[in-house]
C-alpha cells in the first residue's frame, strides 16, 4: 500500500538527510537524527530507504545529474560566433550557481567529501566531481571540433582549469573564504556568471571577451 504524499515524505528525508551530513558529517548523523528532524518515525524512513546509506548516495545521485544537465544544456551541435558562446556559457553558469545556491547542503557534501563517510559515498563524491569535469571536458573539445576555439593546446589541460575556476568560483560564492554554509556572497549569481564567463574566455582563447560587461573590482 503506497503512502499518501509519500514523494512529498521522501523529499523532505533527502533535504534534512543532505542538510545533517553537510553541517556533522556522514559519520556523526545517526538514522534517528534524520527522522527526528523530519518529524516522523524510524518505520517511516525504511519505507523509502534501506539505509542511511543509500540515502547518501541518492543525495549525491541526484545532485550529480542535475549538475551535468545543466552543463549539457550548454552543448553546441553547429559552431556558433564568440559572443554567442559567452552568451550561452554566462547562461549555463548562471544556472549552475542557482542550482548550487538550492542545493547548498549537496554542494557542502561534495566540496568537504565528508570526512570519515563509507567508501561507497567516499567514490560517490570524487565520481560527482570527475562527472563535472568530463562535462566540461565535452563542451572544449566540442569547440574545438567545431573551430569556434584554437586547437593550439591540449583539450585536457585547458578542461583542468576551467573546471578548478569554477568549481573554486562557486564554492567561494556559496561559502566564502571561511566555508560558512549561511555565506551570502556580495554579488549576485548572474554578475559571478559573468566574471566566470570573462576568465574563463580569456583562458580558452587567449584574450577577454569584450562583448561581456565589466563589473567594478571589490
């Protein structure tokens, strides 16, 4: 017999389940915390999980996916002009960094790999991450086929470190210098898109983009 409301029940599992590893850590977070939290019995939670567990890697499942839909929705099929490319890049990280600012407890576990969780989630987490890579990895070597960026350095390297700028970029706007999970950064998703979107252009082609808006230096 299906619960009433029962998607509703395991949301609100998932949120108070991701939000506990995030601020003690997988280790420290014991099943009865969760549904104490969630205001319902221990009855209750193995009707939708078999275990702290595999509410773990749900948690990381389905941030993991939603992070790499947003960077496909970024995929090019034809070669496009530069501006057209920013464009789009500053719209698909304007996204991510919204859908990280929802999901900030996801994005603490992936950022902290939580210290001392099961190795199932250990690999979980450095899978997650890797996924983030290979999805920009894609969008490169995609533009480089297509000849809307230079061929002239390796599709790997270039991928490295724009995915450390922004993997670094959004961690900073979401936690700040000091890993606060209640950080409000001092500009908006859309303006750290575009500053992103600035360094990011300047590392792949070489030189700034100049159809993108300056914004003044804090």
């Amino acid at each position: 017999m299906k619960r009433e409301n029962s998607g509703d029940m395991r949301e609100i599992l998932l949120h108070n389940g991701a939000r506990l590893f995030a601020t003690r850590g997988y280790a420290a977070v014991r099943i009865a915390d969760i549904v104490s939290q969630s205001g319902v019995t221990q009855a209750a939670f193995y009707w939708y999980f078999k275990s702290k567990l595999e509410m773990a890697l749900e948690i990381i499942r389905a941030g993991r996916e939603c992070m790499v839909a947003v960077i496909r929705r970024g995929y090019r099929e034809h070669a496009v002009s530069l501006p057209d490319m920013a464009s789009n890049t500053r719209r698909w990280l304007c996204e991510l960094i919204s859908f990280a600012d929802q999901n900030r407890h996801f994005m603490a576990i992936l950022y902290s790999r939580m210290p001392g969780a099961d190795p199932l989630v250990d690999q979980a987490v450095i899978e997650a991450r890797e996924a983030l890579y290979q999805a920009l990895q894609r969008n490169i070597a995609q533009a480089v086929q297509e000849h809307m960026l230079p061929s002239v350095q390796g599709i790997d390297l270039r991928a490295m470190f724009v995915h450390r700028l922004i993997e670094g970029g959004i961690e900073w706007w979401l936690f700040g210098h000091r890993g606060e999970l209640d950080y409000s950064a001092p500009i908006s998703a859309d303006e750290m898109a575009a500053r992103l979107t600035h360094y990011e252009f300047f590392g792949l082609c070489g030189e700034p983009l100049k159809p993108l808006p300056a914004f003044p230096v804090d």
